[in-house]
C-alpha cells in the first residue's frame, strides 16, 4: 500500500475518568461520542487492498471477511478510517451488541470463519478519519476531521457502516451514557475538539459504566508462572439456588498471588486421599491454547467486585477485587441482586447513523 500514512498505523487511545467533563473545561471545547464495545479497528484501502488492522496492528482482514467485501465496495479507493467492529444480535426492536459473538469470530478454520461471518456478520461504526486520497488528516483538528468523515460517510448507502453520533452538549452526552448501556454500549467518549490525530497518545477520556456485586468465590487458576493464585472464579446462586459461574477477578500482584494460595488452603475442596479436587472450564473458541484447569474451593468466602455490566448470565469483562466481604453468607449472593442496565434497541442507537 502507498498511502499518505504509514501503515500500520497506531490508534489514539483515551485515559479513563470518572464524569463526564464540562463543555467548556479546555479551549475549543469537547465533542462526545457513545462508547462502542468491539474490536478497535482501522480501515484501510488503496485501491484494490483493503485491510483490517487491529489496535495492536494485527490484521483481522481473515476473520472479517464480509467487512473486507463492504468496505471494497463502499469506502473510497483511498481511505484510512477509525472505528470499532461491532455484532449485533436480537430480533428487530431489541438489538444489542454481543461482546461474546464478536469474540468467536477470531477462530483458526477457514470453514468456521465462513460460517460465523453468516451467522454473525460484523458492522464497522466509524468516529475518525485519518487520511482521504493523498492527504494525510493526522495534523487537522478532530472538528476538522469528523466534518470529512461525514462528508464521506453520509453518501454510503452500505448498511454494515455506521457513523457514530457526536453532540457537543455534555447533557446530551449524559442522556446516551445512562441509556445506551441497555444495548451494550460501554460509556462515553470526550475528544477535544481542537487536537491532532495523535497516535498511541491517551488524549482522549472515556467515562465508563462500573458497579459492584457480592459474589461467591469456588475456585481459583494457577497463575500461568506457576506461582500463587492467577484468577478466582466467582458465582451467585440463580432462581433455582444452584450456583451459576458469572465469571472471574485477575490482575493480582506478585505478593498478593502468594498471599492467597495460604488464604485459600483450608478452602480447597479434597478427595479420599488428601488431594485437591480438581476441573476444566470449558475451551474458548477464540482462545484454545489456555490452560483452563482449576482448583475448585468450598464456596464459603464472599468477595465485593465491581464490574461493567452483565451479560446474560455473566460479566462482560473480568471484574475487579474490592473487598473481602465476611459480613455476607454465600446464600445471599444471588444473581437476580446483581444489577443489569435497562435494555435498549441498538437500532435507535444508530438511528442517526
């Protein structure tokens, strides 16, 4: 490829905060935009090449075969964009986004490859544009450079591209932060309307949805060192009061991997002969290399984390530890207790796509 940007070329990212901030709280201001959670990706074609490059400038052009088609026929001949890979799944009216689905399409065999782009077809939804023709867009202002992406956008009839809304009222902004989530969206995005493209830098800021739950701890991974605890498995008890797996907690320190193979010891279930009970998850489709072995515990020890949302009957992503919580028996930790956000269509989402 010969385009006026080196490619691969690297993604401007965003630094977490807590609120959404004011308008008006820098010069030039803000615009806000929902919070795809996908695969981060960027677009690129010149001419009869087009490729898929993935926030760690990995091509995913194989997995994604049915984007690739769209955007050859669609994009210009030469364009670089920015934007998420997206599934959507649900009837018409109740869409959402399917963190799980987008995440099996990333499998080694051609044959399912092809299925799954039927089954589940992605949609790229685009918020920036990084180079058009033989010009480079990196050192325009984002006002700039979303006023040509929507010049671009706007006249693409394909309906597997989106163009992400952006308001420039933080209130708006709020409206789409407490709403959108019910169709699996993450939070918000704040971008100052007067920077440059900056690749690898965190000039951006995302508001992202956290909340907490007590859940049962019923076993633990070995860490891949072979040292201490690598992640809890954690549990509620559903309608029927069996335990459900609702997922895990990792990102634990050297120290504290230590620390919990003691703590847990007396916990650790145990056959007829002193050795520890142990079990598989199941093997995940898109990461069949990992060692899904565990140790299973007693599930008497409640834990307090916070997560993003919950997604059927487990968290989106891996929580995070908040406190031990001694105060609370397992029989408490139920799944219904554990709070969902209000559903909402995706279609009205991107209803002014």
């Amino acid at each position: 490829m010969t385009l006026p940007i080196e490619i691969p070329a690297e993604p401007m990212l965003a630094k977490a905060v807590s609120a959404i901030p004011a308008q008006g709280s820098i010069p030039g201001g803000y615009l806000y935009e929902p919070k795809w959670d996908g695969f981060r990706c960027l677009v690129v074609r010149d001419g009869d090449e087009v490729d898929l490059r993935s926030r760690g400038a990995k091509s995913l052009a194989r997995y994604f075969p049915e984007v690739i088609e769209t955007a050859a026929a669609s994009l210009p001949e030469r364009f670089v964009g920015d934007g998420e890979l997206v599934v959507r799944v649900g009837e018409p009216g109740a869409q959402r986004l399917d963190w799980t689905a987008l995440s099996q399409r990333i499998h080694p065999a051609a044959s399912r490859v092809a299925r799954l782009s039927a089954e589940f077809p992605a949609e790229m939804v685009f918020f920036d544009l990084l180079a058009l023709g033989d010009d480079s867009l990196l050192d325009l202002p984002f006002g700039e450079r979303r006023r040509r992406l929507e010049g671009v956008l706007r006249g693409i009839a394909a309906p597997a591209v989106h163009l992400t809304r952006v308001t420039d009222d933080a209130a708006v902004a709020q409206e789409w932060f407490d709403v959108f989530e019910g169709a699996g969206l993450d939070g918000v995005v704040a971008k100052p309307v007067g920077d440059p493209y900056s690749p690898g830098r965190r000039t951006m800021l995302k508001i992202k949805h956290s909340r907490t739950a007590e859940c049962v701890v019923w076993g633990y991974r070995i860490h891949t060192s072979g040292q201490g605890v690598g992640s809890l498995l954690l549990a509620a008890h559903n309608a029927d009061g069996v335990l459900q797996p609702v997922g895990g907690i990792g990102a634990f320190s050297n120290r504290t991997r230590l620390d919990l193979i003691d703590m847990l010891a007396p916990l650790v279930e145990r056959d007829d002969a002193g050795e520890a009970v142990t079990g598989e998850t199941e093997r995940s489709r898109f990461a069949s290399g990992k060692d899904r072995s565990f140790v299973t515990l007693r599930p008497e020890l409640v834990v307090e984390v916070r997560f993003d949302q919950l997604e059927g009957e487990r968290f989106r992503h891996a929580a995070q530890f908040v406190r031990w919580r001694p105060d609370r028996t397992p029989e408490s930790c139920l799944l219904s207790d554990i709070d969902r956000a209000p559903a909402y269509d995706l279609s009205d989402v991107l209803a002014d796509d």
